[in-house]
C-alpha cells in the first residue's frame, strides 16, 4: 500500500471522527462487524488483547522470549504492513459504528508501523477527537508516549518533557487505563525515562542522559521476562551518548556506584564500551533491520571515531578500521534496491551507513576516484532525503527509489558483499550472535535507585502541568494525565491578589548563610545579606504592544561618532503574555539586536530613550515616559522616526512557521526586522576575537599540545588546505587555544554562497569541561533559507547525517557578510560556556526544590569542504518550535513581566559569583512557561568577560558594570535569596 493511500484512508478516519453524531444505522452495524471478521487470526487476536488492555505496549513474538522459534522471527510492522488497508476501513468503520473501543485498539495496533512511515500526526489526531467524545475510553501509554515522541521530534520540547515527567512520578498512570501487574507499570516509567533521556541526549546533557538511559536499562533485564527489545533500543542509545561524551563526564558516570560496567565485560575506553553496547544492541535486536541498521552504524561509528583516538595503538588502527567497515556493510546490507523504504529516520541511516563505509574505505587507502564517485552518490541521495522530507505525500515513494538507487550504487562502488548468515529471518552475521555481554542481576529497586536524583524534578514537572481527565473526575487523585490535555500550553499560576508567583519564595528576614554557595575564602569577610523583594507581575494593556529593542553599539568603548543600532522588535499577545514566535526569533546576531539606541555627546549609550506604543507608530509618537507596566514598547532615540514603517515589518506571526519536513520555506515570517544605518561588520572586522596564542597552555588531551606539533599558519588572502595531519588532530581533539593559532593568520572570509546543495563537512563539537574541539567527518545538505535574519546572521534549514537526532530538524546560522571561521567558533564556544555555567545553576534550583531548569540549546560549527579547502562555516542547533522571547539584553535592560525573568537574573548573578567576577552571561532568550515554573531554553547568549580579551560581544569590565549595577541592581530577587546568592551590592568591587 503506497504512502498516498495510507495518507488519504487516514483522513477518511479523521473527517469520520470529527463529524457530528448521527443515529447509527444497520448498515453501519453491519459493515463494522463485516470489517471485524475480515481480520486474520492474529490479527482478532491482537486487537482483542488490545480491547482488554493486555499490554501497555504492542509486543512482538520474540521480545520477551529467551528461547525463540523459527515462528517467532518475524516483525509487528510487517504484519501491519500486509493488512494495512484492512486495519484502516476496521478503524473507520468502527468510528461510525459508535464502537470506540474496538477503534482505539486499532489505532493501538497501526501506531508503530504508522510512526515508522511519518504519519503519527494524524493517527493522534484520531485518537484525541475520539477520547474527547468517549472519556470513558482508555489510551493506552503507547500512545501517550508517541505523543512525546512527536513532539520531541518536532522541537516542542517542553510539551514532551511534561508528558514523560507525568507519567515517570505518576507511576504510568494515564487516564482510565488499567494495569494488570505492577511491572506493567514500572515497564511505561521505563520507556518514559528512555524517551526523557533522548531529550537530554538532544541538550547536550551527556551525564543526565546517561544516567537515564542506564535506568530503563535496568528495568527491561529486571521484568520478570526480560525486554529484549527495549535492551537493545537503551544500549543503543547509550552507546550514541558516549560517543559524545567528554572524559569528564564519561569518569563522573562510570564513578556512579549505580552503574554497573560488568555488563561490558573488559571494555575500558569509552569508545570501546560504546562499540561493545551498540554490538550487544544489534544482538538483541536481530530480528528488525531497522534496528539492527541504527545500532551497527553506531557501532561502526564508535569504532572508527576510535581509530583517530590518540589511546589507539597505531598498531591497531587497521583492524579497528576493519571492524567499522563490516558494521558500515552489515547495515546496509538490511535493505535491498528494490525495497521501498518509507521510514524517514531508515533512509536517513542507511545513507549515514553508505557515506561512514566511504569515510572507513578513505582511512584504509582505497583509491581516489571510487571514492570520489561513492561521495557524489551519497551527497544526491542526502539532497533527496531533504526533498523527501519537504515532499507531498504522493511523491514520496518516488524519491525514495532514487536514494535506493543511489544506495546501491554505493555497494557496487565499494564491493558490499553478503556476509554468512546461518538463519535467514537474522539481519546480522553469525559472527555476532552470541554477543549478548555478562550476566548481571539487575532489580526494580536499582532502577528506584538511580530515579531518586531526579525525583524532585519530575515531581515539580508533573505539578506544573497537572490536568484533569474528564473521564476520570471521580477518582481520588483528581484525575489523571490523558491524551486530550497534551496539546495545550501551561497555564499562567499567579496570585492576582498578591501580583505574586505562586510558589516563588517569601522575602528573607534574615541574613543567608551562603554555606551552599561556592566562593573563594578570601572574600568570605566581605558578603552581606541580599536584599529587595520579588518582583511583581504587572497588569498588560488591551491589544498589542512592541517588545523594547535593546543593545548597545558593537564598539568597547563610547563613541560619541557610534551608529544607531535599529531594532524593531516582537509583538506580544496581552493574553497569552509571550511572542508569537518560531523558534529562532532575533537570535541570529552574535549581538543579539534588541533595542534601537545612539550615543550622544553627553557619553549617554542610550541617548534619550521615549517608549512608544504600538497604536502610535503610524502617526503620531507616544507621550507615555512612565516605566514598564507589563506591555512592551519600542525604545525611541530622539531622531527617531516611525511615521512610514509598515506594521508588518514589526509584528509577524511566528507560529505557523514549521520545520522542513512540514513545509518548504517560504517568505520571511519573522518577527523580528532590523534595521541599521551601518553595518556592525565594519566595526567587527576592526577587532580581533581570536585570543592569543600562549605555549605555556598545555591541554594534556589536546592532539597538537601533547604532541608538541609546530603548527602551520594561514597565509592572508589563501584557502585554507586541510593537511593530513590536520584531520588527525582535529578528528582526536584539540584545545581551543591550538585551533585558534591554526587559524589565527587565515584572513579569509567565509559565506556560503550556493544552498540547496550537499557538502563534506567536518561536525566540530566544543567541550568548556575539557576546552577541546573534536571533530567528526559527515555530509550535510544546505537547505532553504528559513525566511528569518538578525543583523547579523541568517537561518538557514540544514540536515547532516551525523546530527544527535535524525527524525530533528536543525537550523544554520551563517553570517550575512563573509565572515572568518574563527567568528562561528567563538559563537559556538559562547553558547556552550554558557550551557556550562547553567548545568551548575540547575544543581542549585534542584537542591532548593526550585520548580524550574534552564538550559542551552546546544550549538556546533559546521566546516564546508571542498575537497580538503575550507569553503566555508555554520554554526547548527536543533530547531525549537514555540514562543520566542527575550529576557535580557547585554547591557542593562530586563523584562520584568516574564517570570522566568528572574531566574535569568539570578543566573546571571551565579554565573558572575561562581567565576570570581570575572564573567557574566547576559542577554538571555529563548523559549519559557508563561508561569516561569518548569523548563526554560535559551539560545544566543552574550558573555561579558575579562578572562579573554575584549570584543565586539565582551564588553569586558563595562559589560560587568552594567549587570552589576543596571540589569540585576543592588537589590536580589527572591531567587537570588532561596539560593542564598552573596548580595552583588557587598561583594569586592573587581570590576572597579
């Protein structure tokens, strides 16, 4: 059954469930019973099983089964796949016959197999306008976690971490859906945990994630059958996050006296035991090519990551090269030219499983020109992939021939053979079936154990977001999370009466002991109490109002001669208190442009700012002067004039824009346009932000450092070649300090001229725990342009084959002008200096019980190759889609009437605090709960520093001051107070 009529029956379904009740007749009756008996054996009984809520989770023959036989090896989906058409006019049927147990059960039966093929999002639809007319209809925890899944997939993160988190405090409970034994339970907390673990995986949270991943681990071996399919999906996912994971985290996660490393046998390094859990997962999972597919490319990827390693014996590298090779073929030997694959996240690893075998073959010496025509197969079968995902439905089954094709041309350049098989229902050579690790006693209590850390977390989570399930009123809990609450935002939780944050902490009365907080015993002597109270919500003003713009100019110091910075941003609903936005609004520019200022003779930055309502910006200017009462205005110099901008330039509705395998990219619809009477390119190319280069910094796990390489400089004006040496070092890891030298005499400007088009590339990853860039060859796609620029940079839509999440959408960010690499490393370093800084911040929030956690979208730089030359940069992130909003600004503006405004301040002041004085992460924007409970994410952040040399986004020890004495004021807020903060107003004046 081709993808156009599955897309069109589930319509039919849609448009059946939506429609009005009407009196049913015989003839429906009929028809849904004739449909009912049409089903085979199985099948009847499956969806019998699925009426009676036997199992939480569809099970296959062998997944629970130790000893499995011949009639055991076969797949749900394949079976669903078959019967499909049949499956699809039961569902239909049983929705016009009133019959909506029987129809959810098919929903049930169909939701893998439809996941697979990319239309969960109508299934859901189904199954949500069949809850909402049947509350007493149960859904089963499948589906609920498919939901998250969705959303996690379509950069809704929040929406999933909200859903898991109920159902991992919740014990699984999900509306009526009845259990029928406890592991059941603890079985649904599992896969929740699994599913947040991705999430973290997807921040860059490589410890937490871990840690998750290994408790569902635990759970699948402690059932009282073990779960072989949810053993080989966590090992799989395990062995992903430990190849992303630096030394430190990777020692802090094997030192977990929870963890229990014994079921690797003797592997030590972590990219061993990453290979070693990717093989054990294909071993479970053998009877599935798309798992078997997804865990042997990680398994060849660990090997040959290894290979560059420097602890790889040179003696070795060879055979590890071996090894990564016969996984590569072992994958894409799962499928064969003629099959029709429909699975986005499939084609995506199958091409990752070609382009890997090429990277294998590269390092092992095969000739040039079978590379060369290998490489340009994989690069157009990765351009079709894009098209895939931006395709109609219908033209979907053709594109996906043409990458089958290219595919197969892969294994006829590079000589894929068949490996012996002994059971031909296997995906995997019989080399490796009895790779299943050490025996180890795991317990329900050990997976209690590791979900002790994060109880309070889940706790505060679920407590955000509890919702009652109409149909289960009744019960004592007051009702239960279900499928039909799930597509709503958090609701707004304050006190009306008081202006007051639920839940936000009282004034102190007394003096903080700042025993919790780590400072330096020299300036114990000199903390003081912090004082002030919790800044209050203020009321909004009818209709739309203009959020200020807000920076300052780009140059360190005062220039009375600086140009205007213009920025025209955000228009704020008054009801849902946020931007209607996409997930990047205005943060493109390595200054994020967010208020329209002019220096004036006086030495005044800000000249003399006048907020101007929205109703006046046609006409006449506003006369308000008065401070914020909660709407936002535009921050008018005194020659400003807004009598001929078009509205539209200002305000743009942000929340229809989609990621690509939605929509092709249209016209800009962001809502941020900016405006500049010159360029700050001019001012940034006056400065240098590449620090210098000292010998006496010794990175002991830098390539270049340890072995003391005399590193070559760039000539002006040249490309800049990759050497062999280069790819060793950069491929091994090296020290930001070491890359910096590299390219501190190469003057050429990069920009990426031609999109639409694929590329080699290197994926370059930055460590602030370690300082060390690694890289990881890859392929990418430069897709549309989103329609949406800053300042300073655009965004572009980019898919690359080795990104952390494959069914994710990512967005680059290039420069409008051409720009040095060394400009995309600093934003990249910057963003994850931060993520750093914030993971200690959300240690602090959780041992206080604090309802919220921040964090940083992880950023990584994008090298464009040409061949071996360099042609160009992009800095990539996960796509986020939601409400986009701005906190702070880099100087010392703030937006009190977002709670989540006073957690960013109070990061601040950590971050400020916990560096000596020394650093400060301001301009702060990204994605919040209108209560400011539960979890915000930000991007583009600024760092004021005097730890490196200043630039046009360090303002240094001016930057400092304005935190200090504007944006977080001499007064704490209650934040800053729960976390016993040393009050900013007594620490030592270091910024003096």
């Amino acid at each position: 059954m081709d993808t156009e009529a599955v897309s069109g029956l589930l319509e039919e379904c849609v448009i059946a469930a939506a429609a009005e009740t009407t009196q049913l007749s015989e003839a429906c009756r009929n028809h849904y019973k004739s449909c009912r008996d049409s089903l085979c054996a199985e099948l009847a009984s499956l969806l019998q099983e699925a009426v009676e809520m036997k199992w939480p989770f569809v099970p296959e023959k062998w997944q629970y089964k130790q000893s499995v036989s011949p009639d055991d090896k076969s797949n749900l989906n394949d079976l669903i796949s078959r019967h499909l058409p049949q499956l699809l006019a039961l569902l239909k049927a049983s929705i016009v016959a009133q019959e909506p147990r029987s129809a959810m059960a098919v929903v049930l039966l169909v939701d893998r197999f439809l996941y697979w093929i990319d239309e969960s999002s109508r299934l859901l639809k189904i199954a949500k306008l069949l809850h909402r007319r049947h509350h007493d209809v149960a859904i089963a925890p499948q589906l609920v976690i498919r939901q998250a899944r969705v959303y996690l997939n379509s950069g809704k993160l929040q929406k999933a971490e909200y859903i898991l988190s109920s159902l991992i405090y919740g014990s699984g409970a999900t509306g009526s859906w009845v259990y029928h034994s406890e592991p059941d339970r603890v079985l649904v907390q599992s896969v929740s945990t699994q599913v947040r673990g991705m999430i973290l995986q997807k921040l860059g949270l490589w410890l937490d994630a871990a840690e998750l991943i290994w408790a569902s681990l635990v759970v699948y071996f402690a059932l009282p059958e073990p779960d072989k399919k949810g053993i080989g999906t966590s090992l799989g996912i395990l062995a992903n996050i430990l190849v992303s994971m630096n030394i430190e985290d990777f020692e802090a996660f094997r030192a977990n006296a929870n963890i229990n490393f014994s079921l690797f046998g003797n592997a030590s390094h972590r990219l061993l035991l990453a290979a070693k859990a990717a093989k054990m997962a294909v071993v479970y999972s053998q009877y599935t090519s798309l798992y078997v597919l997804t865990n042997v490319v990680t398994q060849g990827t660990c090997l040959l990551t290894y290979s560059f390693s420097m602890e790889c014996p040179a003696s070795q590298r060879q055979s590890f090269l071996l090894q990564a090779k016969e996984a590569f073929e072992i994958g894409l030997l799962t499928k064969a030219e003629g099959d029709l694959v429909t699975s986005q996240q499939e084609l995506h690893t199958l091409i990752k499983a070609a382009y890997s075998l090429i990277l294998a073959h590269k390092w092992m010496g095969t000739d040039g020109e079978t590379l060369a025509q290998a490489t340009q197969a994989c690069q157009n079968a990765l351009a079709n992939l894009y098209q895939y995902c931006h395709a109609n439905t219908k033209d979907k089954d053709d594109i996906c021939s043409k990458i089958m094709n290219k595919l197969a041309c892969v294994k006829v350049f590079l000589r894929v053979e068949p490996f012996s098989n002994s059971d031909t229902k296997s995906f995997i050579p019989d080399s490796y079936k009895h790779e299943e690790g050490v025996a180890v006693n795991f317990t329900f209590d050990g997976f209690s154990e590791i979900m002790r850390k994060f109880h309070k977390y889940h706790a505060s989570l679920s407590k955000t977001t509890e919702r009652k399930c109409r149909g289960s009123q009744d019960e004592p809990d007051g009702g239960r999370l279900c499928l039909t609450a799930l597509g709503t935002t958090i609701d707004t939780d304050c006190d009306p009466e008081n202006k007051r944050l639920k839940d936000a902490p009282e004034p102190e009365t007394s003096n903080p002991s700042h025993k919790d907080f780590p400072v330096r015993p020299e300036f114990v002597s000199t903390l003081g109490s912090a004082g002030g109270s919790l800044p209050s919500l203020s009321s909004h003003s009818d209709g739309f109002a203009v959020m200020q713009a807000d920076i300052v100019t780009l140059d360190t110091d005062v220039d009375e001669n600086a140009p205007k910075q213009a920025g025209l941003l955000q228009s704020l609903s008054q009801l849902a208190l946020k931007t209607s936005s996409s997930s990047l609004g205005d943060s493109f520019g390595s200054q994020s442009s967010w208020e329209k200022v002019t220096a004036d003779p006086s030495g005044n930055s800000f000249g003399e700012i006048r907020p101007v309502s929205l109703s006046n910006i046609r006409g006449s200017q506003s006369s308000k002067s008065q401070d914020s009462d909660g709407s936002f205005f535009i921050l008018e110099t005194v020659n400003s004039d807004f009598s001929d901008l078009d509205l539209d330039q200002i305000t743009r509705n942000h929340t229809s824009a989609s990621p690509p395998q939605h929509s092709q990219a249209g016209p800009s619809q962001c809502a941020v346009t900016e405006t500049s009477t010159e360029s700050s390119f001019e001012m940034m190319e006056k400065q240098d932000i590449g620090e210098v280069y000292s010998p006496e910094k010794q990175n002991p796990q830098c390539y270049w450092c340890l072995n003391q390489c005399a590193l070559v400089d760039g000539v002006a004006g040249k490309q800049l070649v990759l050497s062999k040496e280069d790819y060793q070092a950069l491929l091994a890891g090296v020290c930001h300090e070491c890359l910096m030298k590299r390219l501190q005499s190469h003057k050429t400007p990069f920009q990426i001229k031609t999109h639409g088009a694929s590329y080699n590339a290197l994926r370059l990853k930055f460590s602030k725990a370690t300082g060390l860039w690694t890289a990881m060859e890859t392929c990418v796609y430069i897709g549309d342009p989103m329609g949406m620029q800053g300042t300073q940079r655009a965004a572009l839509w980019v898919q690359f084959l080795h990104q952390e999440e494959r069914l994710s959408s990512y967005v680059g960010k290039d420069y409008l002008k051409p720009k040095e690499i060394k400009f995309h490393l600093k934003d990249v370093e910057r963003q994850m200096t931060a993520q750093h800084y914030v993971s200690e911040f959300n240690k602090s929030l959780y041992d206080k019980e604090v309802l919220a956690q921040i964090f940083f979208i992880p950023s990584e730089a994008l090298l464009i190759l040409d061949g071996d030359v360099i042609c160009g940069c992009l800095s990539v992130e996960p796509y986020m889609l939601g409400d986009f909003v701005k906190l702070t600004n880099n100087t010392g503006k703030k937006v009190q009437s977002f709670p989540a405004t006073q957690y960013a301040l109070a990061f601040g002041h950590f971050t400020y605090l916990l560096s000596a004085g020394q650093e400060v992460v301001v301009d702060l924007q990204g994605w919040v709960t209108a209560n400011g409970k539960g979890l915000t994410y930000l991007t583009d952040p600024q760092i004021h520093s005097t730890r490196t040399p200043k630039g046009p986004s360090n303002f240094a020890e001016r930057g400092l001051r304005y935190f200090v004495e504007e944006q977080h004021g001499p007064e704490c807020n209650g934040i800053c107070r729960l976390l016993q903060l040393p009050s900013l107003g007594t620490w030592p004046n270091v910024i003096s």
